[in-house]
C-alpha cells in the first residue's frame, strides 16, 4: 500500500508540488488576477514592470529591475499567455526541482528569464532603427528607399526625433516565456529519451527532439515575418542561457568525477 505523506485530496496534490515551482506558480497567476480586474491598473503594472527597451529618451520607461519583474507580468486579457507558462512550469518544473533541490532549480530559473531579456534587449539594439524605418515609410503616402527615408531622419530631427523616442519606448515584452524554454531545455538535458505528446500529433516525440523542433521554430519565427508580437529571441536566449548553465555543471562535476560521467542524481 503506498504512503502518501501529504494525504489525499486537492490539498494533498498542492502541498506535493516542491516549494519554488508551487510559490512562482502562485506568484504569477496572483499577478495576472490582479492584471485582469483593473485594466488600468493592469496597464500601469506592465509599464511599470514589463521589460523595456533600455536605449530610449531621457523619462523612458526602462529601469534596471526589469529584467527580474517582466517575468512575472503576463497579458492581462488572455490567460493562455500564463495559463500555459504555468502549466509548462508545472508539468516540467516540479520533476526537476525534486532532482536539483530548491536554490539551484531557482538559480537556473532566474538565469534562464534574465538571459532571455538580455538577448531581447540585444535584439532591440540591432533591429529596432530598421523596424522604425519600415513603419514610417509604411505610415507615407509616397513610395520612398530606406536611403531616402534615413535622409529625412537625418535632416529632419524635429518631425522624426520624438516619433523615434515614441517607437522605441513602445518596445515591450513580457512573461515567463524564457525561463519556461530553459525549463524545457533542462528536462530534455536530463531526460533525453523520455516520449512526450505534443498538441494534437497522436505519436509521442523524445523529449530532445521536441526542444530541438521548439528551437528551430522559434529561430524562423524570430527572423521571419510571421513572429507576430511573440518574442521569440527572448525564448532563444532562456535556451541558450539554459544551455550554458547546464554544459558549465556537467564540466565541474566531470571534474570532480575526474572525466567520468556519472548517471544523474540531481547532479551534472
């Protein structure tokens, strides 16, 4: 007879969840209930906490704690933005914070949704001049070049100036989205074989072979024209950041094994 040390129930199945997955769970749906009462209040948290482009005018919107809260910040109107973030947390999270414990499933966490706002920031810096040439010129009567248009910036600072501050405050993103994928990317680390379902396709694809399909997806997005308002580089960077975390512990604790690899017990 198995023994279940929390009891049965809804409360048994709560308090069974490991603490750092159950508490950001709670966190986060808490924030979105709160978004989702007051749209006006709803809209200054995500001014105030969603993740802003750091390059903007002086009274820009960006502040250093961004990088942190934008995580915990969802689309107030559609609860599939944090209902799926949560329940990715929970499905994958829980299993592997039993393995690592809680400070380094925390850590991993916190790197992985940092890494993803430091990637989108970087994204911001390369893309965001080309991305306001293209909006004018779509916004102009007249069919002009992206030499041309760069003239009128250039000569026109007091018409163009201000629009430009507008745009790249206008830049935002927000969710839990990175440090999910870096979840993702640590349960197919760990469990590489295991056979999971996807959506709507009735077969079962290995876990490495789905976070591999999710990167590849996420890179043509990002780069093409169907990305939508999703961040997709964002999800990249809570990947690559992921990755790095992960490849650095595996080096460490193959030192510490002198080069051999061990099978895993909530170590690399």
């Amino acid at each position: 007879m198995a023994y279940n040390p929390y009891g049965g129930g809804l409360r048994g199945w709560f308090e069974s969840i490991p603490p750092v997955t159950r508490n950001l769970i709670i966190i986060n749906l808490l924030i979105w209930i709160i978004e989702a009462v007051s749209d006006s209040f709803g809209s200054s948290l995500i001014d105030l906490l969603g993740l802003h482009f750091f390059w903007g005018f002086s009274g820009c919107d960006f502040n250093p704690i961004q990088p942190v809260t934008y995580m915990f910040i969802h689309d107030q109107h559609y609860f599939l933005h944090v209902g799926f973030n949560m329940f990715t947390l929970y499905m994958f999270g829980r299993i592997i914070e039993h393995q690592w414990g809680a400070k380094r499933f925390l850590l991993y966490y916190f790197v992985c949704g940092i890494g993803a706002a430091l990637v989108q920031e970087l994204v911001w810096y390369l893309t965001w001049h080309s991305e306001f040439i293209d909006k004018i010129a779509d916004q102009i009567t007249m069919r002009l070049t992206p030499d041309r248009m760069e003239y009128y910036l250039s000569t026109q600072p007091e018409i163009f100036g201000p629009l430009m501050d507008q745009f790249r405050n206008s830049l935002i993103t927000i969710g839990a989205s990175g440090a999910i994928f870096g979840i993702l990317l640590a349960f197919a680390f760990m469990f590489p074989d295991m056979p999971l379902y996807f959506m709507f396709i009735p077969m079962p694809i290995k876990a490495k072979y789905m976070v591999a399909g999710y990167a590849v997806l996420e890179f043509f997005l990002g780069v093409s024209s169907y990305g939508g308002s999703v961040a997709h580089f964002a999800h990249l960077g809570g990947l690559l950041f992921g990755l790095i975390m992960l490849l650095w512990w595996r080096h460490r604790e193959r030192q510490k094994n002198g080069g051999r690899r061990n099978p895993f017990s909530g170590k690399f």
